[in-house]
C-alpha cells in the first residue's frame, strides 16, 4: 500500500491500482501521456493526480496538453493566434518564419521545460520540432509588450504552477517512510474495508 507513487512507464504494467492494488485500475488523468504515468482506482484518483502534477514540478517540465494555468493558456493562446506563426533563430543563425507553437496530445505530448537554465517552449515548423528559449521570443514574436508578458511567464514557472502538489507529496511521503518499530510491536500500514489503517503486529 502507497499513498504517494512516482509516474512511470506503464507498459506492460497489471491493471491494477498502483497504490492499493484493487484490479479495477482506470487509465486516465492519472496518465500523464500515452504510455506513462500512474494506474489508479476510484478512490487514488486524487492521489494519481497529485502526484503527476508534483512529478512535473520536481523534473521542471509541463505537459502542454494539462496545462490549466489561464497565465500560461493565455500566452499559448496569444502564440497560437498569430496567422503567420512567428520567426526563430535556427543554430546556424538563419532567421527562419512560419513557426507554431506545438501544443502536443495525448499520443504526441510536447513539453515547457528547463533547458540548460533556461525556460523553453516547444515549437513545430512543417516536420521540424524544436523547443525555444522563451527569452528568445522577446526579439521574434510580433506582439505588443512581449517582453514584459514573457517575464511575467518566466517568473510564473520558475515559481511552479505545481508547487503546492510537491509540498503535498513530500508530507505524504515523509508518512510512507516513517513506518516505525516500536518495543515489543510492529506497525503497519494496511487496507483495511477501504480505510488505510495502522495495524500492530506481534513480534
Ligand atoms: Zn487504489
């Protein structure tokens, strides 16, 4: 029994919940893109949830596809509205035009995330992908007061938008780990009728 779990592959992984076992596990907001994330049941759906969201936070990435934040939507929204798409700088200096932004799905995901420091975007042009630093579109995206809206984004993520899911997990796992001994009985955590319980064990 877990009550807090790390998303991973699920391939070839049992349908069962990955936290209490029961075999009636759903794949759904607990997976965070096809192929990876956390089988839960009814009552882990939240636990599934928060996890995931606390996974994002600790490896600095956001699923473009889950992101509900309206800041981080907005600018989205903002990138995506523009008809001719905006330039960017390829590595060998050329300015290039017509790129998207690449919002991703469920069996394609596309990530923000921290790029050697640096908070990127994940871009598409025809069959080219690239993810571009943020500050870089201060110089190439056409839109009025962009650089104060890409600061105000950058300081958004450096913040986290799952910080709290973190917090959260933390002091769960902290009670996963300190299952402890004491004099003459041992304690355990099991199910118990749907309840997570303590248990004491004789010696
Ligand atoms: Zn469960």
């Amino acid at each position: 029994m877990k009550n807090c779990l790390v998303p991973g592959s699920t391939v070839m992984t049992p349908m069962i919940c990955f936290y209490c076992g029961q075999d009636e596990s759903k794949i759904g907001r607990g997976m965070l893109y096809h192929l990876f994330g956390i089988k839960h049941c009814d009552i882990h759906i939240t636990n599934a949830i928060r996890d995931c969201k606390a996974y994002q936070h600790r490896e600095n990435l956001l699923v473009m596809n889950r992101i509900k934040d309206p800041e981080i939507l907005k600018f989205i929204d903002l990138l995506d509205g523009l008809p001719n798409g905006f330039s960017v700088e390829r590595s060998n200096g050329e300015i290039q035009t017509g790129w998207k932004i690449n919002k991703g799905y469920f069996y394609e995901p596309a990530f923000i995330t921290k790029i050697n420091g640096h908070w990127t975007i994940p871009c598409t042009n025809d069959k080219t992908y690239k993810n571009i630093k943020l500050i870089d579109f201060i110089c190439f995206v056409p839109i009025e007061n962009i650089s104060k809206i890409v600061e105000d984004i950058i300081d958004i993520l450096n913040e986290g938008i799952y910080k709290k899911d973190q917090e959260e997990y933390e002091k769960v796992l902290n009670k996963d780990t300190s299952v402890h001994y004491e004099d003459g009985e041992i304690i355990k955590y099991v199910l118990y009728e749907g309840q997570i319980c303590r248990a004491i064990l004789p010696k």
